[in-house]
C-alpha cells in the first residue's frame, strides 16, 4: 500500500502558501493505520523498549499504538498545566514565538529504553524539546519515528545525534 497516498494536502491551510499535511485520512483507514504502525516498529524488534513518549496531540495517535505493538507503556508529553503531577518543563523557539512542553518528572527512569513518535517532522522544534525533556530524566534514547517527514524543512538536521525514521515523505 502506498501510504503517502493515504494523506490528504490542503492547499493555503492555516494560512496561504502552506500545503497542510492531514493524517486524518490514513487514520481513519483501519488498513492503512495497522501499515503505518506496523512499519513505525520495524527495526526496533532488537531492542527492549521500555517508553514510548508522544508529543500532544497527534503524537498520541502514533505513539500509543506503537507503544502497544512494542509491548511498552506510553507517556504523554503535554502543554503546559495539562498534566496533575509535578512536570519538568521546557520552552524551545517557534518560527514566530515560543512554546513549552511538560512530562511528568516521575514518567522516565534513568537509563530506560525510549522511542519518541510523533505524527510529523517538520522544523525539529517539538522533537528536540521532546528530546531534551527524555535526556533531562536519564532516558536512552533508541529512535525518533515519524509518520510523515517534510524533507524541504530539514528538522532531520536538527536530531542528527539520534536514530531518526520517518515513514511518508513529502
């Protein structure tokens, strides 16, 4: 199945210029979804993985199912003032402002095998975040996956230290 088929682009969304990837479609489609997670575990059979964590939103749409297909618990990266427990927190540089990221302090224990998954690479903002977030609480970090990379941003770049796999490029 050709899963980049599966993604449906909206022209000028949020704003002109921009050609919007929307996972919408793949998800909804129950065979292309199972592809899309089935494809996002290979490689990692090797290793023992502890953590899945998923940036929010759509980073748990991904990383639940990946956490289940790799027999791992899955943490939640939240915005801020989302999560009931003592969070450690951080706040990284967007194209026009800042935003932050919160996880529990007590979701990672030193040296437990981790794999970040989120719906899409684009600039690396989020996935850095959420790598410095993991690094912050002593998680090994196995591999970066993604369903959709926008190669022409070069976020790729911004994670160079780390096992990056993406699965649909644009």
């Amino acid at each position: 199945m050709n899963l980049k088929e599966k993604i449906r682009v909206i022209p000028d969304f949020p704003k002109g210029g921009i050609r919007f990837k929307d996972i919408t479609t793949l998800l909804k489609d129950k065979i292309a979804y199972r592809e899309l997670i089935d494809e996002m575990t290979k490689g990692l059979e090797q290793y023992k993985i502890d953590l899945v964590i998923g940036p929010e939103a759509r980073g748990f749409v991904i990383g639940a199912p990946l956490a289940y297909a790799l027999h791992a618990g899955f943490v939640p990266v939240r915005k801020p003032g989302k999560l009931p427990c003592e969070t450690v927190n951080i706040t990284y540089d967007l194209e026009y402002g800042k935003d932050s990221l919160e996880i529990h302090k007590d979701a990672i224990q030193p040296g437990q095998n981790i794999v970040i998954a989120d719906d899409l690479l684009a600039t690396g903002g989020t996935a850095s975040a959420t790598v410095k977030l993991v690094e912050k609480l002593g998680g090994n970090i196995i591999s970066v996956r993604f369903a959709i990379e926008l190669t022409y941003l070069h976020g790729r770049d911004i994670l160079k230290d780390y096992n990056v796999h993406s699965i649909i490029k644009f």
